[in-house]
C-alpha cells in the first residue's frame, strides 16, 4: 500500500466526482491494462480544523493504492518530479481546476488498507443509488394477519389456514424488506418465552421468500382501513423459527435476524395439514393504509410485479380440510396402485382441488371399470397437464377446440389414451428401460411424477413384474434444487429430521408403504435414493431388507456406513444389459504397479476381440433401435457381480475371454479467438442444412436447402424451421456465455484405457482419432492433457503422443480408436495426476491446440487419503438413513466450486492464491465424501476478499441484478471478458440473420429467382389423388426419385399403412403434449420448436433448474422417438446378438413404405402441434432405412 497527498482540489468538487476522474486514469495504460483486475483505490478528502461553512473539505486530501509499484508510477506522469517523456501532468476533473499528487509522509490507515484488499472499485453513482435503495427499503410495514390459501378457478382465494396471536406478544407482526439478502421476511409476531429475572427469548415464527419468486401481487381494499395483499408465488417460501435473547420489557423487531433460526415444515399441526398445498399463495392484511402505501412504495424499489386490483376473498371454503384430505385418501387407497398414484399426482401437484377431484370420483371409476388399471392410469397422467394448461386457450395448435372445464380435460385424456399411446410407453420389451415413478420431497411437500422411462439397474432387472413397489426419491428444497443455507440458519438439523425422518419412517404413497432401500453413487449425488415395498415373487416374499440382504455379504464394511452404502450402490447402477457369462471365462490378473506403489491399472480390465464384438452387436439389437455401430468399440464400461469399470481390447486373448482386476472390485487471448470462431461457426450453422442434424445433411445431399442457402435446388421457406434453428443458436451462444463452454477444434475428450503390454514409455500416451467413413488420424508429438474439474493448477499436465503406431506394437494389432492409452510404467500413473483421475470410465481432454497450451506446469496435487467414518459397530439401516442425511447437509462441492471461480477472480493471483489452492484440496475431499463419509466442513471453505453483495458480471445469471440488487463489478480476467463478448439479445440476433440474407451476391440473386419460378411451377401443378399436397412439398419432390428405386412412391399407400401413421401421429402429439407442459419453467408449455431441439429458451434466475428439466426433457423425447422409430421400423425385440444380418434385412421395404406414410401424414397435419417434428422423425426413418438397404445391396455385390 501507498499513501499520496493531494492538493489544489477545488472547494466545489465533490467526493464521487474526484473518485470517478482518477479512475478514469487509475483504469486505463500504463496503470492498468485489459487482462488486470480494475484497482481500486481510496480518497480521503481532508476538512481541516477550521472548515468554512458550506465546504465539505479544506481543498486538500489523501490517495491510497494498492500496490507501491502503481503509486510511483502514477507521480512519474502526475507527481512534482515528472521528466522527459513522463513529463509532469495534472488531472483535470470534469468541470473545476487542476489536482497536485505529492509523496505522503503518513503510513496508511489499517482500515483504508482492508478496505482496499477486501473490496473492489466501485462506481461512486452505483454505490450511491445501492445506499438510495437500501435508505428506501428500510421501513418496517406492520400487519395484522396472515392468511395461506388456494387461488380458486373462479379466480377467488380462499384462505385455508390463518396466523394466530402469539402469546405473550412483545414484538407485532410485521413485513421488511431485507435489501442485502433481496428477501421478505414476513413475522407472525413475536412472544417473549422463559424469563428468568430479566432476560427472556423473543421467539416468532416469520416466512421467508426472495423478491425473484414473487410471480404476481394483487390487492384488494374491501377490508376498509386494513388492504390485504395477495402474494403469488413460483415456489412455496421458506418457514422459519427465529428465536433472539431480548430483556424483560424490550420490544424487538421480530424480523431480527440476530439469534437462532430454524427451518420448519409448518408452523403448527393445523398448519400442517393444509401447507403441502396451500404455500403458493398468501394474503397479509396491512395495518393501515398508510402501511399499504408503503409496502405499494418498497415494491416498486424491488421490482416486484406491478399490483393489480381483486374482488374481495369470500369466507374460507375449507376445500383443504382433515376431513376432506381424509376421505380423500381414503378412497385413493383403495384404487389400484398405478391408478392411485396419478390421483394423488394430480392432487400433489397442485392441478386441482380436493373438491374438485372428488367431483371427478365417478368418472374416474367410471373409466376404470370401462378401461382397467393401466390405462385409466395413462389418462390421469395426460389428464394433470391438460388442467395445469386449462385457460391457455390455443397454448397447442390442433384440430379441435382447447378444453373449457376439468371435465372436458378427463375426457380429452380418455381420447388421447390410445392402445397405440400405450404401445408407446411400454418397456416390457426393453430389459434396459422401465417406467419409473418419481417422488420428491420438499420441505413441505410431497411431489409424484412419471412414471417417466428410466434405464433399469441389476435389481429391478430381478423383478421385471414388479416395478411399480420401487420408487426413486428426490430430496429438494422447494424450487426442486439442492439445499442451501445461510450461514445462520440451522439447516443441518432440519434436513436430519425432514429427510432422516422419511429415510426412517418411510412413505405412503397411494396407500402403499415404501421404505428406503438403498442408493446409486450417481443418484446420491443428485440427492436421491431407492425406496420399495413388500411384495412376493418367485414363492418368497420381498421387502428393502430381503432385498439388501441378497445383494452379497457386507459384513466386513458394516462399521463404514459411506463404504457400506457405496458397495451395495453398485447393483442399483443404470446399466444396460449386456449379456451372460460363464463364470470359468472370467479370470482375475493382478493390478500393474510401480514400486512406489502407484496403480497403472486402476480399474480397467481385459477383454478379449470375439467377446467385444459379440458386445458390440448386442447392443446394436436393442429394441427400435435399426443403428449399426461405425467401428466396434475397443474399450466397455461395465458392472458386473461386483465389478465396475472399464475393459479394453486385448488383441492376444482368444474366445470369449474377459480379465479383471482387484482395483475394480468395488462392489485470455486463445479463448477470445476461440470463443469467436465458435460464434461464427453458430452462425453460420444457422444458413445451411449441412452443419445441423442428419435429417437436414441428408436434405442437404439431395439438393434440398435453408431459404437463405446457396446451391440448393430446392429451398425450404419454413418459420418453423428457422425458428428451431434459432432456438438451437440461442442455446448454443447461452451455454457460452453463462458456462464459458467453448470448443477447441483439433481437440478430444477420450476415455482412458492402459497399454498392458508396458509398450508405451513413462508420459508417452498413443491417440487414435476415427470418426466414421473416415481413415484414422493419429496424434504425435506434445500434446496437453487434463480432466474435468480443472481447480489445482497442477491437474493440467504434458504428455508425449507416439503418432502412427510402430509395426513391432500391440497398437498395430488394436488401435483402440477414441480412446487415449496411458502408459503402464514410470513412478507415478499420469491419470492420478489430473484431479485424481482414474480408469474405470473416467474421460480425458486431449488438447492438441498449441495456443492453449500454458508457459508453465505445476506439479500435479498429492493429497493425503481422507479418513474413513467408523462407527465402531455394526451399520444399521437407520445409520444408513442418518449417513445420507449426512451427506445432504455437507454436499458442498458445488459451494466450493462457486467460491473457487469467485475468488480466483477477485485474487491478483487468480488460481495461484493460497485460498484458491486450499480449495482445490477441499474439492478433492468433497468428491471423495461420498465413499469415505468425511464430510468437508463449511467453517473451512474460505471466505470471499469481497462483500457478499459485490459480484462479477459474469456470475450474475440471466435475469440480471432487476430483482437481485447485487452491486456488479467488470471482471476484467478471461471468464469476464468472454461473457460480455456475447450478445444474447434474439432480436438483434434475427436482425443480423435476416440481413445477411439479403446482402446475397448477385449469383445467389439470381438462384433465388429461378427457385422461385420453379416454386411458383410446383403450386401450379396438378397432382390428382389424395397424396397430391403432398407430393408438391419441396422434400418429396427431393425424396420421390431415391425412394422410385424401392417403392412405389408416387401410387396411393395402402389405407392400413395410412391409418396406422395416422394413429402412430396421434399417440406422438399426446405424449408430446405431456412433455411440454410438464417440462416448463413458466406457466406457458414448450413449443414444438423447443423440444426439437433439446432446450428451454425461457431466461430464468435459477438455470440449475432449467438444467435439470432440460435433462428430463431430453429423456422423454428421447424415449418417445426411439418408441416411434421403432414403430415405423418393425419391433426387433426378439432378435439377438447372434442373428446374422440377412434375417434382419427382409423387411427394409416395408420399413421403407410406413416410414413415406409418416411423411405424409406429418404434411398433411403440419399446421397442428406436433406436426412438423413429426415429419422429421419420418424423414429420419426413411434416410437410416435407405442407408440400411444401401448397405443390404453392397453385402450383396460382395458376396455375387
């Protein structure tokens, strides 16, 4: 630090005025330069002993820096002494005098100095309009009363639970805004609890919710001199117990947040009847009308949603009464299971009422007795959506009218429940697939969803009849994300009771008891875990404990609760399933170590080339599933008896043999330049049809192209079509922006496989790139190597790739194509070295990019083992529950990553800060948590240079600081300057997009106007036949002369083929409709556009959410299309891994003529929701069908 004088400041120029004229010259060459954090300094403006009236100062005053370096500097061109170049200047401020800088003869203040270390520049205008703010936000509104309830259809609220006066009240109740936290704390009031002599505990129960999840505010006056205000919210607020020490006589604010706070599931057992479905709408009626103006006043500060007026509520209408849920679930119990389940969904999940569920009670019986259990439980499942869109009006385009009452939604879900829709959803035929029902538990709810196609695991494979007595469970706070935490909230004790107690207690769930079960390692981490029920199969009867018990014997882990649960995690992993081995053709080969101990070999077996390619056509004959496979994979990750990891092609065993080992018995610049040509690229992508999916390269090949594209002769002028481009664009680009995921051409993530042969020599790697019809391209030379997360700076490494493999090498027998193959020799395995890596699947980043590559490498990290939980006797399954509850409250390995990006940001030595590497070994011990049960404490992770409230740009989401109020500073290091560099804005993206289709050269000009004459022709045709609009559509123009060669493609499709398309469209858009109003982050459906394409255009504040969903969402249409492919193929189910492809072939033109009846159907039917995805479904069809026959003809040349 550095201490300047200052004088000659003119008596009129203000504090904020002086500040923002040096940072113009403290944030700019030579003091400071692009890649540099902006430094922040401090003025001190001197008042003297004898102040004149008016002046704020004596004209004199002091400039303290960062850095001693910076201060001499600033006097070569500023200071008295200034010479030659550096001749003497002096800052002029905007409208007033010159300013003198002199050497200091005073050492700074230690509070200047943390103040400086501690915080970043900050715009004097931006910290006055936060201390403005946070000045306008500071009243205290007193109420009177609060009221949950239900907003009814008939757009009335009905209050269902109210507050009550606490005893012995010290503190009203009362509404703040807290302008740091950007939160509402609403006190129930405050009662002052256990005096002894003077002092006592003010204890009050308030509720808790964050300006951004206020989704609508209305108000009504009819209460006189008392409005009400009726919040409306995206996901139920926090209920908290706050309990303060306070003196006899002392009246508190009970929004204090002093003390100790607990979180609560509800406030009272009356509350907590109604609070599972009552918490997304409450009524807080204001004191006066005094206090209304100035709750009106805060709002608008905080950029709540503007008030609109309401009729006055009615008395209560008690639709959630005990009596009520009670006859509720009483007759939802005595349903069939899968039936009950959907009843309760639909209730759970707030699309209606209790009363009005019950009104629905005889048609549902009704459509039971007439449909039996599984599909009246498809039509409940369609049934919830269509009430959640219920008033949408026109949300999907079709061909009837949107339903007006509940009653018109039952009755459009019975029609949409077809046999084919059924076909659709069933996995019986796929033993890697089954329809999961999905519980999440929230802190004051219990969500049902699904069943939703899962990949099936070793259990439940066991059970193939009894899916429906296991349930997978979520544990969420109320916006369906991880837990979080203030640092004084007591969260660890509430998640202890909340989810150690159901893990204990167990569900009821339609009036089926589940207990918990067990857990995958990747499902743990989601926070998720299997519960089941009793059930009997095969002559015995199972429950959770049977069923663990079967798994094998755990008894010499049972003290070690986390290694206890991460073995028995094993059978409960998502697996497809391969096939069956004789147990003599499994063998076991010890682990290749160096002499110190390191393992080469961690978790990768041997397999021999028969047995991988035998593996290889099993899973091309999954069901639906027409594929081949461009190369025979080298390598498989695998579970099996105990046994994870990888295994990897050894050319010298023969037969069907397969080797294990004992590790896998578990039972700036450049990425400116980079970041640019990814931009160009999804631009560019966005005006042709070769850069997108193979539907569109196929189009491509047949001369079919954008409105925009050149060459085609055929253009496609389709808004839906440019809209999903769009939409893939926008995704694209956020990605980039908001996760600086950017991709490096010449650059690979490759799974990790061992050279067994210790061929490879200490930090030689062999790299073997093929991408299908393509010839092998192999690396060579120094290439860089790391894996994800990088946080020490040591997990990025050099490595030594051979090139084309030498003809005396095993590579020369298997080149082991995609993989990287690490080298068995030397003291230390290189993939230990990249954040802990190992190889049981484990995917490494081989970057062969030179500009990436860094002037330094540090030695890799070398942590310590973490110690294992030992509870000192024998593991129980309530321990179980109390370890997982465990591993809730102290998953923080997301926290630590956050803090680390932070901080490396706000340090001068970014990654290389002690804080920083401190976090790299937290990191490290929070990834081992889940197998080790050595938790990473809190108290440990280190604290930000900065206030909470002070953020970089780049982390502050989508939404921007509107709601937030964050004070948001530049980061000037990469991640910054790459998030600014990207526009999101869609309009002026479309903008550019459409300019630059009109600046087309004259040549394009030209192509345009013959294409349009040729489209002008093609309308003008007359097609006689039902199939004539569709054959004038520019693809089947394109498509008629390939499909000539195999089909009558011109003549009437015979009706079956055409009435079975249309059903095959039908069950597609009612399943499709189900997806997109169940997989919104608003009230608006997805559109049709958004599912082809895999994504949530919606901008949100929570993208972890819309992550999540955006998963979901790609495991439906994922499952839905592969369902409707293999409807159009011809189910092989029954086909196996030693059918020999000419049994196969027999049936490609039939495959050929149903997929051309889809195609047709989809154009008939493209102005409706569904419609246009669809046809490229059929479109895909029938290009993997003619690629099929085109392989079927060459097998024959061959063999003529």
């Amino acid at each position: 630090m550095a201490e300047l004088f200052m004088q000659g400041i003119p008596i009129s120029a203000g504090h904020a005025e002086i500040v923002r004229s040096l940072a113009e010259v403290l944030h700019s060459p030579p003091f400071s330069n692009a890649y540099q954090q902006l430094p922040n300094f401090h003025i001190a403006l001197h008042r003297g002993k004898q102040l004149q009236r008016g002046h704020k100062h004596n004209g004199s005053g002091s400039l303290t820096l960062p850095d001693p370096n910076l201060a001499s500097l600033f006097l070569q061109y500023y200071g008295p002494s200034a010479l030659g170049r550096h001749r003497r200047r002096r800052l002029q401020c905007e409208t007033w005098g010159l300013i003198k800088f002199l050497p200091s003869r005073h050492v700074p203040r230690e509070d200047v100095v943390a103040l400086i270390q501690s915080t970043p520049y900050m715009d004097p205008k931006a910290q006055e309009a936060r201390e403005e703010r946070a000045n306008q936000l500071r009243t205290v509104v007193r109420i009177t009363q609060v009221e949950f309830g239900w907003q009814c259809r008939d757009g009335l609220f009905s209050a269902e639970w109210t507050s009550e006066v606490p005893q012995n009240m010290t503190s009203p109740p009362s509404l703040a805004f807290q302008e740091e936290t950007n939160e509402i704390w609403v006190s129930m009031g405050g009662g002052n609890h256990g005096l002894l002599g003077d002092i006592g505990t003010l204890v009050s129960d308030v509720i808790i919710f964050r300006f951004s999840r206020v989704e609508s505010l209305a108000y009504d006056t009819s209460n006189g001199p008392r409005p009400a205000v009726l919040f409306s919210f995206q996901t139920a607020p926090a209920f908290e117990r706050h309990q303060t020490f306070s003196m006899a006589g002392q009246s508190l604010p009970s929004f204090s947040a002093q003390g100790r706070r607990s979180r609560l599931v509800s406030f009272s057992p009356d509350h907590a009847i109604s609070a599972p479905y009552t918490s997304l709408a409450m009524r807080v009626v204001c004191a006066s009308r005094k206090d209304f103006a100035e709750f009106q006043h805060m709002a608008e500060i905080a950029n709540l949603p503007r008030a609109i007026p309401l009729d006055p509520p009615p008395p209560s209408r008690r639709l959630f009464a005990a009596n009520v849920l009670d006859s509720i679930h009483r007759w939802i119990a005595k349903l069939p299971y899968v039936v009950g389940f959907q009843a309760l969904a639909v209730l759970n999940n707030l699309h209606v009422d209790p009363l009005e569920l019950w009104r629905l009670r005889a048609q549902i019986m009704s459509i039971l007795n007439q449909h039996g259990p599984a599909r009246t439980s498809e039509i409940l499942r369609l049934f919830g959506p269509h009430v959640k869109i219920l008033g949408w009006g026109s949300a999907f385009d079709s061909d009837e009218d949107p339903p007006e009452t509940i009653e018109d939604c039952l009755r459009r879900a019975t029609k949409e429940a077809t046999p084919l829709h059924m076909a659709l959803r069933d996995q019986s035929k796929n033993s890697g697939w089954f329809n999961c029902h999905h519980v999440t538990i929230t802190p004051t709810r219990m969500v049902l969803d699904g069943p939703y196609p899962d990949q099936s695991n070793r259990v439940l494979r066991r059970f193939p009849n009894h899916h429906d007595y296991f349930l997978r469970v979520n544990f969420t706070d109320e916006d369906l994300l991880d837990f979080r935490w203030d640092r004084d909230v007591d969260g660890a004790q509430f998640v202890r009771e909340r989810v150690g107690g159901v893990l204990k207690r167990g569900l009821v769930v339609a009036g089926r008891k589940f207990d918990f079960l067990a857990y995958s390692n990747s499902a743990l981490q989601e926070h998720a875990v299997w519960f089941c029920a009793e059930f009997a199969d095969g002559g015995r009867d199972w429950n959770a404990d049977s069923i663990r018990r079967s798994l094998g014997d755990f008894s010499h882990l049972e003290r070690y609760p986390a290694r206890y649960g991460a073995r028995m995690s094993q059978a409960f992993t998502a697996t497809e399933p391969g096939i069956i081995l004789p147990v003599e053709e499994i063998s076991m080969v010890d682990d290749i170590k160096s002499s110190n101990g390191s393992n080469f070999t961690d978790g990768i077996g041997e397999i021999s080339k028969e047995l991988a390619k035998r593996i290889s056509r099993r899973l091309q004959r999954r069901p639906g599933s027409k594929k081949r496979f461009y190369l025979d994979p080298s390598a498989y990750q695998f579970r099996m008896d105990g046994f994870k990891g990888m295994v990897a092609v050894n050319y010298k065993l023969q037969g069907m043999d397969i080797r294990l080992r004992d590790s896998q018995r578990k039972f700036g610049e450049v990425f400116i330049k980079l970041q640019d040509e990814a931009v160009h690229e999804v631009e560019e992508a966005t005006q042709t049809l070769t850069n997108l999916s193979s539907v569109m390269l196929n189009l491509h090949k047949l001369k079919v192209g954008l409105q925009s594209e050149a060459g085609a002769s055929l253009n496609l002028n389709d808004p839906f079509l440019d809209r999903a481009i769009e939409f893939a664009a926008n995704h694209v680009l956020r990605v980039m922006k908001h996760k600086a995921r950017i991709p490096v051409k010449g650059s690979y993530t490759l799974v990790g496989v061992v050279d067994v042969h210790g061929w490879l020599k200490p930090n030689e790697v062999f790299v073997c790139i093929q991408d299908r019809d393509e010839r092998p391209e192999y690396i060579r030379g120094k290439v860089l190597i790391t894996r994800s997360p990088q946080v020490h700076p040591g997990d990025v490494q050099f490595v030594e790739a051979i090139g084309h493999p030498p003809p005396n090498s095993p590579f020369a027998s298997e080149k082991f194509p995609n993989c990287v193959v690490f080298s068995s020799l030397g003291e230390r395995c290189v993939p230990s070295m990249l954040s802990g890596g190992d190889l049981d699947g484990d995917e490494y980043n081989v970057i062969v990019y030179t500009d990436l590559f860094p002037k330094q490498i540090h030695p890799p990290a070398e942590y310590p083992p973490a110690s294992i939980m030992d509870l000192g006797q024998p593991c129980t399954i309530d321990d179980l529950a109390d370890w997982v509850a465990e591993y809730i409250n102290s998953d923080i390995l997301g926290f630590v990553a956050d803090q680390f990006l932070l901080l490396a940001d706000q340090s001068s030595l970014m990654a290389l800060d002690p804080n920083c590497i401190k976090l790299a070994e937290l990191a490290s011990k929070a990834v081992d948590f889940a197998k080790s049960g050595t938790p990473v404490s809190r108290a440990d992770v280190p604290r930000l240079r900065f206030p909470s409230y002070q953020k970089p740009d780049w982390s502050v989401g989508e939404v921007g600081t509107g709601r937030s109020g964050r004070v948001v500073y530049k980061s000037n290091r990469a991640i910054g300057k790459l998030f600014r560099r990207i526009n999101l804005n869609d309009a002026e993206r479309r903008a550019a997009r459409q300019a630059k289709i009109q600046k087309a050269t004259p040549g394009q000009k030209a192509e345009k106007k013959a294409e349009a004459k040729l489209e002008r022709a093609m309308k003008n045709l007359t097609i006689t036949g039902p199939a004539g609009e569709v054959l004038r559509h520019p693809v089947s123009l394109a498509l008629i002369p390939v499909l000539r060669r195999h089909i009558d493609a011109e003549s009437s499709i015979p009706e079956e083929l055409t009435t079975a398309a249309r059903k095959q469209f039908d069950a597609y858009v009612s399943e499709l409709r189900f997806i997109a109003s169940s997989n919104t982050i608003t009230w608006d459906p997805l559109t049709e556009e958004e599912i082809l394409m895999g994504t949530i255009a919606s901008r949100t504040s929570q993208p972890r959410k819309r992550t999540t969903m955006m998963a979901r969402l790609r495991n439906q249409t994922d499952e839905l299309v592969r369902r409707i492919r293999a409807e159009l193929a011809g189910d092989q189910a029954g086909t196996s891994d030693t059918d020999s492809d000419e049994e196969l072939d027999d049936d490609l033109e039939d495959w050929l003529l149903r997929s051309w009846a889809a195609w047709q159907v989809s154009v008939l039917r493209g102005g409706t929701f569904g419609g246009k995805s669809f046809g490229f479904l059929a479109l895909r069809s029938i290009f993997e069908c003619l690629k099929a026959i085109e392989e079927r003809d060459e097998r024959g040349s061959f063999k003529g």
